[in-house]
C-alpha cells in the first residue's frame, strides 16, 4: 500500500511539473503566486542561454563578412617571378600591413581589394626582418577597418577565425577557417588550424572582429600568427 501511494505521488509531480505549472503560469489567476513566479524565473534563464547561443553564432557570421571586406590579396611581380598572398587594411587611408616574403626588394606589388574589379598599386614603405613585416601604401580613402584585439584579451582556447584571399583565373576570392588558439606567448599565438601556403598573410581575427594577428604558414600547414601588439608596434600606430 505505501509503495502504491508513493508511486501516485511521484507521478501526480511529473504530471504538475510537465502540465499543470507551465498551463498556470499563463492564467492570471496564477501569474502572481510565489512559486508560480519563481518556477516563470527558472524557466527565463533556460530560454536566456538559448538565446545567447544563437546570438553569438549570428555576431561570428557579422564578423566574418566584415572581415572579408579588410583583408586584400597582395600579388608582387618581377619578370616572371611572383609572390601571391594577403594582408588587411590597416587604416582607411590605405595603410596595409602584410608580411615581408610577399613584397620582396624590387618587386611591383598591386593589392586586390574586396568588391573591385582592378587592383591598385601598392607602394612599400618599410619591411622588418626581424618580425617579418612589411607596410604597405595604397592611394584610397574611406576604407573598411577594425579594431586591434588587446593582448591581454587573447587566451589560451578561445575561438578565432581567419580570413585570406587566394587567386584564382577571376582575380581573388576569401577563404576563411575557425578553429581556437593552442599556443600563446608575445611573439607567437599558434592555433589548431591547418592550411594551404596560400594563406600567407591571412588575417585571424576573434569573434568580435577585431585583428588578433597576421598568419604565417610553415610547409606543414601550421598556421601561427604574429600578435597585434608587434603588428601596432611595427606600424606606428
């Protein structure tokens, strides 16, 4: 007899929790019992992390269709010789930052912005051989940026993604891949990304769309990037 009464009783709670609450919290009657109003709070923050979930997801989008329009294809020639790779826009009066194997000492550079058709010559203001590094000078205005990520926001597993531009027959089209960081020091932030070498100077960015570095990539297909810190202390900016 007890066993019996103890299973109705277990039963008639699944029955309120699964019917009866969730048909009271929406009768006025009932909206304003204690209870009532606490069970309607546990259930807003299940509904509240849902929504986070989807937000977030949504802003990486945003931010990737932001990025892609920042990150040029640079293309160096001499004679038959060529180097193809990326780089972002620095500042909307044309300051671009790229790495210095793609811009090579007596090489004409043209850089591919997104949504143009032709390129624009670039004009190489200085390279660093010790960080890699070139800046670039293109003659336009009005050009999509973003912000540098601090480098006390980097950590250790958060989620970052990048952007390039490789050639193709029709000039350059994006790449993008995502993936988190896996090694962190003030020269170097590594990721668990793989990717083809021509995805040199890539940017990689973290989920709010700022610049977190500019990427390397070895013939493994490692890809580590340069932090902003050196990028912002190599330009001047």
């Amino acid at each position: 007899m007890l066993l019996l009464v103890f299973c109705l009783g277990a039963a008639g709670g699944i029955w309120a929790q699964a019917f009866l609450l969730p048909y009271a919290a929406t009768q006025p009657p009932f909206a304003d019992w204690q209870f009532i109003k606490e069970w309607n709070s546990k259930t807003t923050v299940l509904r509240e992390i849902r929504e986070i979930v989807v937000n977030r997801d949504e802003a990486i989008e945003r931010a990737i269709e932001k990025a892609q329009k920042l990150v040029v294809g640079v293309r160096s020639a001499k004679g038959k010789q060529v180097r193809e790779g990326s780089g972002f826009i620095a500042t909307s009066d044309g300051f671009i930052i790229t790495l210095a194997s793609l811009v090579p000492q007596g090489y004409t550079v043209m850089v591919y912005i997104d949504g143009e058709k032709e390129p624009v010559l670039g004009q190489v203001l200085k390279r660093d051989a010790k960080t890699g590094l070139a800046l670039l000078k293109i003659e336009k205005n009005n050009l999509q940026t973003t912000g540098f990520a601090d480098e006390n926001s980097v950590k250790l597993g958060m989620p970052v993604f990048l952007v390039g531009r490789v050639f193709g027959k029709e000039g350059t089209v994006s790449l993008v891949n995502q993936g988190i960081v896996k090694g962190l020091s003030k020269d170097a932030i590594s990721t668990n990304m793989v990717e083809e070498l021509t995805l040199q100077g890539s940017a990689l960015f973290d989920i709010a769309g700022r610049i977190v570095g500019l990427n390397t990539v070895d013939k493994e297909g490692k890809v580590v990037s340069i932090p902003s810190a050196l990028l912002l202390l190599f330009a001047g900016f």
